[in-house]
C-alpha cells in the first residue's frame, strides 16, 4: 500500500470539526513584545491579550465551544431560582457521573474551599496523587497538609509509562497509618495531574485506592476537572477500558468515588464548577456553605448561559470525537519536539506541552526560576504565552525559604479545538530557535512578591541585560520579520 499518513492522531492529528467563527490575532514586532514583557513584570499572567500571539497559558476557560452549546446559551431561563437551566443542568449531571446530588459553584477552586472548609482542620492530612496550586492553598490555609504521593515515574521528565499520574498504593498505605485514619481528611485524586504534564491515573489504579480508602473509611475525593483527557487515555492506553464506551468508564470512576469535583472552566467546556456525591451526609454538610460563598442552589454563582453550555458540553465529553482533538495535537508537538532534542515530558499528556526548563536552562539555577525565565524568553521569541509551572508557583515556607518544585516547566497549554496544526508548526519552530540560541537566556528575580499564590500577580526583572541581547540576535537571525 502506498505510504498514507490520513489516519487520526498517529501521523499527524485530524480535527474532527470544522471552524465556523475566527477571531483576529496580533503578531506585534519583537521589540515590541521585549517592552510588553517588561512592562508585565516578566509574568505571562500580566501580559495583555492584544499584545499575544497565541495564548497558551492554559485551558481554563479558553476551549472552543461547540455549535449545540452556543445555541444552548440562547435558550437559558434567567432566574434567581428553581430556573429551568439548572434542571437541565443537574438532569446532565446526575446522568454523566451516575450521582444523586449535585451542588452548583463558580469555579473549582470554590469547590476546593468549600471540600477543605468542612474536611480539613489542623493537624489533618490529605494524600493525593499529585497537589495542584489552589487545592494546596486551601487546604494549607484551614491548618492541614498535603502529602503527595504520586509513583516514582510520574516525576521523571521521560518516560514510556501509560499512566505517570497514578499514587503509590504502598505510600499511601504507610501516610494513612502514620497519621492514623481519622486525621485523613480524605484522598484527593487528580484526573490528568495538572502539574506533572496532563498524567493520566489507570482504572486499575483508581480502583485500588478507592479499596484502600473504603478499608479506612476515608472518603475519595476526584478532581475531575481535567477528566476528559484522562478518559480519553484510559480508553486508548488500558487493555481493560479498550471495549468500554467512555459513559461507562466515567461511570465506574464516580461508582470508586465518594465525592466528585470539577471546573467547568475544563470539563464541560464552559465557565463554572460543581460537585458531585452519592452520600446524603456529605451532601448537606456541603450545601450549607453554597448559598454563604457561591450563590443561590440553583446557580452557585455561575451565570445561566454557561449553564446551558456546560450540560451540552458535557454531553458532547462522551463522544470520543469531540475531547480527541486536545490529546492528538498535544501527541503531534510533543512527539515533533522530542524529535528535535527538545526537552519535553513524554509521554504526551492532556492539557498541554510541557517544556522541561532544569534541562532546556540548564545553566539558571532554581532560584531564579528556570521557568519563569523560559517563559520571558519565548514570549520575546514568538509573542506566544505560556505559563511556569516550577517553583515560582510554588510558595516560601513559614520562614521565608524558597521550596523548590520537583520539577521546572512551561507549560504550553493547547485550549482545546483552538489552533490549527500550521500555529502548532509555529510554535515548535520559534521553540527549536530558542533552543539554539538557550545560552543567551538567563534568570529573574522577583521586585515585587506576593505572599499567597504569587505566580498569578508578582513581579519580576532580568537578573542580566540578557532579553536585550537576546531581542538583538531574533533581529540578526530574522531580518525585518516578525
Ligand atoms: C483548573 C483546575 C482547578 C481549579 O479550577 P478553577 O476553575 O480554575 O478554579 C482545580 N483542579 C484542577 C486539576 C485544575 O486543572
């Protein structure tokens, strides 16, 4: 047969969609992103949107919407409760998770405050996969600490292994029994570990923690805001999903689960957040905080148009065709990328690419952020934003000492059914000449510093000249290009 490459995700990815509404974008001239950068304080979150080519600083929020759901927006009942919408809402809920309650919230984080407002107090501890920015503070907030307890493999940059977001089941064996049940608040699990490149956890691993936690009567909590990716995973990569649609995957998760979270900002492709449960207790236990810090229960602070979208999108989260498109680009960068000598995390994952910064800046030292450089660094080279995701998003212990993150990465996060694949060809490229040219780069330090979640809002300068000499040599290479 002749050597065809048409086949989806293998050889090169297939958008099983088609675009229907485009929006501009700006491609400013490099001296121009060299003053916007400064002027953002080196941070890509404070870099404004006009002055971006491509924004891949994450996929809250950001994903392509569907045609059903934009319709779907047009029909919401405004009202400020009992509407319509959030019937529809919970009706969708119930059937995607298999659950009996359902509790509106703004967003995932809120979910977080109000799970860690009634499980956490000082002293207490939750075991987790892998802990994610806003989970940790607010935990560690309400007095409790996180232990987190992915495999070994899951924090090595390469690697073959299917499922690098899974827990060490021996580990959290000994955490439970060195702090005793009772002070283990509950066992958060992550869907497609945001902070480790978009790691999948197994069916097969999700079922023996779910048997550990039941043999202790600690609750499992799922974060499943990043689910779709994970699903998507569990049904290419294990033997026991392949025959299994992606309904009854979801099914089986949330029948292993005692409490479901999630952003709708990921899962269900809209802008809000929820939580699920099967348990009476749980459920009135949580209720009482929603009208208190979300919103009335038949929105929890989420506007009725998002609400409509969301039950569409997550409808549209159990048809394979629709959640491939993330996970197929990602393998697509990832694989040309490594290809290249370029320091990525393999397997590819959900969420985005990731870049390993401690090998691509080598020559930075942790403590002026490797990431955070590399992330000034290629938004000079391409106006595309990514996000650090080392220990600049970390905080500084009760002393003031830095903690310094397992791992330093930029993340380029792809929204999903956003780009095209020529942007994604870009992005490489401008990638492979910041590559080349790394030795010019080097650290930040910080003039402004936030005390809590400092990655979102501090400031920070060159440690050097260097994003001038750098701007010089994109001028030498490219000519009057941009
Ligand atoms: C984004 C995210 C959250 C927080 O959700 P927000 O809607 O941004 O508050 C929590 N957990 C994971 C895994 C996430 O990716």
């Amino acid at each position: 047969m002749a050597k065809v490459k048409f086949y989806t995700g293998e050889s090169f990815p297939l958008e099983m969609h088609k675009v229907r509404i485009i929006q501009k974008l700006n491609l400013i001239p490099v001296e121009e992103r060299g003053k916007a950068i400064t002027e953002a304080g080196n941070n890509t979150f404070l870099l404004q949107n006009r002055d971006v080519f491509m924004d891949m600083l994450t996929d809250s929020g950001v994903n392509a919407m569907s045609d059903r759901q934009v319709a779907a927006m047009m029909y919401a009942d405004d009202s400020y409760a009992g509407s319509e919408t959030f019937t529809r809402l919970e009706k969708s809920m119930k059937n995607f998770f298999g659950c009996k309650y359902f509790l509106p919230a703004h967003q995932g984080r809120a979910c977080e405050h109000i799970l860690s407002q009634i499980f956490v107090k000082k002293g207490y501890v939750v075991p987790t996969n892998y802990h994610f920015t806003t989970a940790k503070a607010l935990i560690t907030v309400n007095g409790g600490v996180v232990e987190e307890l992915i495999i070994k493999e899951g924090l090595k940059i390469k690697s073959d292994l299917p499922f690098k977001g899974n827990i060490d089941i021996e580990q959290l064996n000994e955490v439970i029994k060195k702090y005793g049940p009772d002070k283990v608040a509950y066992v958060r699990m992550e869907a497609g570990t945001n902070l480790v490149g978009g790691q999948p956890f197994s069916l097969e691993n999700y079922t023996e923690t779910s048997k550990v936690c039941r043999a202790n009567n600690i609750p499992l909590v799922l974060d499943a805001s990043l689910l779709a990716d994970n699903l998507y995973f569990n049904k290419k990569r294990e033997a026991a999903c392949k025959d299994m649609t992606l309904h009854e995957i979801v099914l089986k998760f949330a029948e292993l689960s005692d409490i479901i979270y999630f952003s709708a900002r990921k899962l269900g492709f809209g802008r809000g957040g929820g939580i699920c449960t099967n348990s009476h207790e749980h459920f009135l236990k949580m209720r009482e905080l929603i009208p208190l810090y979300e919103g009335f229960l038949t929105y929890g602070g989420m506007s009725v148009r998002e609400m409509e979208a969301i039950a569409v999108g997550l409808d549209e989260t159990l048809d394979e065709d629709m959640i491939s498109q993330g996970p197929i680009f990602i393998d697509y960068m990832v694989k040309e990328l490594d290809k290249l000598g370029i320091p990525v995390i393999t397997p590819p994952g959900g969420l985005g690419c990731h870049v390993d910064a401690m090998s691509f800046l080598d020559h930075v030292p942790q403590n002026q952020y490797p990431a955070g450089a590399l992330g000034s660094a290629y938004y000079i080279a391409s106006g595309i934003r990514g996000m650090e995701r080392g220990t600049l998003s970390e905080q500084r212990d009760e002393d003031g000492k830095e903690y310094y993150s397992n791992m330093e990465l930029l993340r380029l996060a792809l929204p999903r059914r956003v780009f095209t694949l020529s942007q994604v060809n870009y992005a490489i490229d401008r990638l492979v000449w910041l590559y080349e040219n790394r030795r010019l780069v080097e650290g930040l330090r910080f003039y402004e510093e936030p005390k809590i979640l400092r990655f979102f809002y501090g400031r920070l300068e060159p440690v050097s000249d260097w994003q001038s000499k750098l701007i010089a040599k994109f001028r030498q290479d490219f000519g009057e290009s941009l």
